[in-house]
C-alpha cells in the first residue's frame, strides 16, 4: 500500500526518487528528527519540490519470507523486531514535539503513542549479513498506538496467515513461535501480547475500509487490487486470527 498510483520509486544514484504526496512534508520531518533522535536505519531526506521527492539510498537486500531465504531466518526475525522497538521509541520523541498540521496518508489514531511505520513487513526492510539494519518506505506513516504496529508488524513477520505455501512458515505452531520470538525481542507487554489477535483483525478490517476507500476515489492502484482480489486474502486471514485467537494468545503469553 505505499504508492497511490503513477509512478513506482526508483533509484538514481545514492537515493530514492517518488513522486511527491500531500503527505510528504510530514514524512521528510519524521526521517530527519529520526537521525537528530539518534535513529540512523532509515533514509535521510533529501528534499522535494513540486513533483519529486528524494530520500538516501540504503544498501542492502530486499525480499519477501517467500522469495528471500536470508529474511525467513530468526537473525532477521529478531533483529527486525529490535529495530522497529528501537525505531518507535525514537519515533516517539518526535511525536512530543508534532506539529498538528502534519498530515499523514493513513489516520492518526488514538492514544498516540508513537509514529507507525504502518507497513513494517519484510518487503520494507534491509538486510545485511542477515541481519535487518534498515527501514524503508515510511509513506504509511502516522501516529497511532504501539499495539497498531506491532499488529500488522506480527502479522507480516509470523506470518500469521492461512495463505503460507512455505514449509517453515506454514502451521500455526510454527507461525505462533515465530510470533513468540518476535514479540520477546521487542519486548511487548505482557497486556500487548494479549491483545493481539483482536489487535491484528481490527487492523486488516481497517485496511480493508482503506482499499475500498481509495477504489472508491478512482485510485487506480486499490481499484487494480479489488478487481485481482488481493482483498479476499486479507478476508481469509481475518477468519484464519479469529479461528485460532485463543491459541494464538495462550502461544504469545504461556
């Protein structure tokens, strides 16, 4: 869900070039109090003007659990949990000092406690010596919840889906250890862990509200995906938490 629709991002030397969104200022402030905050896994900004925006280069590998070996490890699965703890408590000294008139692509929500990455799954990480070492892709950004994060974030990382056709990805033994490890790396709350099946279906039903919103809106890139019915996995994996959330959670807290 990162670009609305045009143009895809792309590299040009040292940086990363997209097209510029109402919400672009409000990003470029996040990822230069990030650095000012100590937080040197994300791209520096690197300005914009009316049309593009720019954004340093992180060198390292990219994929998904499923094309990307090195990603399925539990280095990366550790590593990706500690640097998005590390990443929402430098994020969180940025949203002390939030200006109200940020605007953000997906909305706030309450209580804000940190900035979410909003998309923290593998396909936007880097790797490195197998180790995640950087964020990317912060278009999705917006102040929310820790626990709204940490649920797409969990859910992406297990994975917790019905839909794996990987080996050691799929069963939900394997899926619920994977949570497990996740969730022990970025220290979450006995309360967090708890809440997350519930947590993880309410955040695919707002993602699903936010496609048909967009589709709604002639947004060509959600009106694609509806017509493909990228949707209905989403659907399937909401029936696949709600079927298992009592075991999920017993795995996440026992």
């Amino acid at each position: 869900m990162q670009m609305l629709d045009g143009e895809e991002p792309f590299r040009q030397g040292d940086h990363i070039l997209r097209p510029v969104r109402p919400w672009t200022s409000s990003v470029h402030a996040l990822l230069a109090a990030l650095r000012r905050h100590g937080f040197a896994a994300a791209p520096l900004p690197a300005g914009f003007d009316a049309v593009w925006e720019k954004v340093t280069y992180l060198p390292g590998t990219t994929g998904d659990l499923d094309d990307n070996v090195e990603m399925r490890s539990e280095l990366a699965l550790r590593s990706a949990a500690s640097l998005l703890r590390h990443y929402h408590d430098c994020s969180a000294l940025f949203l002390r000092d939030l200006a109200t008139e940020c605007i953000w692509q997906l909305p706030a929500r309450t209580p804000s406690e940190v900035i979410c990455h909003g998309d923290f799954a593998p396909y936007n990480v880097v790797l490195n010596n197998g180790e995640v070492t950087g964020i990317i892709d912060f278009e999705t950004a917006h102040p929310a919840p820790r626990c709204w994060d940490l649920a797409y974030a969990v859910y992406r990382w297990a994975p917790l889906s019905s839909g794996i056709g990987v080996e050691s990805l799929d069963g939900l033994d394997n899926q619920i250890r994977r949570a497990r490890i996740f969730a022990d790396a970025y220290g979450m709350s006995a309360a967090e862990r708890r809440s997350l099946p519930d947590a993880i279906v309410e955040r695919l039903e707002a993602l699903l509200s936010f496609m048909e919103q967009e589709a709604a809106r002639g947004v060509e890139k959600y009106r694609r995906d509806l017509k493909e019915g990228h949707d209905q996995g989403y659907r399937l994996d909401i029936a696949y938490m709600t079927r298992w959330s009592a075991e999920i959670t017993a795995g996440m807290t026992g």
